[in-house]
C-alpha cells in the first residue's frame, strides 16, 4: 500500500500517523517529492482501510498494490488460487 500526502503537511502529522501504523503491525518510510510526500506501507496491510486512510486531511491519495482477491488466501491460509487439474487430483 502507498500513501500519497498532500505537500506541506507538518512532519509531526506524518511521523503520528506512521506510530498509529506502526502500532497496527504496518512499517512505512517517507519520500518527499516535488509535488507530494510518498508513505510506501509493508506489513499486514490487508487490515487497513483505505477509506480512513483517505479521509484524513492531509492524504491526498491511497493505492493499495496487492489486489485484494489475491489476498484471500493469506488470510483464510489457503493458497490465493488454484487451477482446475490441481483440484481433481
């Protein structure tokens, strides 16, 4: 998951917001560009909502990378897909 933050938010908001994420077992960096400030997330992700994400005042965008059907799997343990002659064995 990235998190693209809107260009002049205060570096305290940015460093609360990766304690908060980090508390969740998610790591972030922050690389700032000429337009936005980029979060780039690793760690379970998956249980972040990008809704909530997105409605903090200073986030401009949130991606996740990984679609989340391909993330099914981790979370019930079974492998995210299957093809059929695998199955009939």
């Amino acid at each position: 998951m990235v998190i693209i933050i809107k260009k002049g938010t205060p570096e305290a908001a940015i460093r609360q917001l990766l304690a908060q994420l980090s508390m969740q077992n998610v790591k972030g960096g922050c690389v700032a560009g000429a337009e936005s400030i980029l979060l780039p997330l690793v760690g379970e992700t998956w249980r972040l909502d990008p809704n909530v994400l997105q409605a903090l005042p200073f986030v401009q965008e949130v991606r996740r990378l990984t679609p989340p059907y391909r993330l099914a799997g981790v979370i019930t343990g079974r492998p995210a897909s299957r093809c059929a002659s695998c199955i009939e064995q």
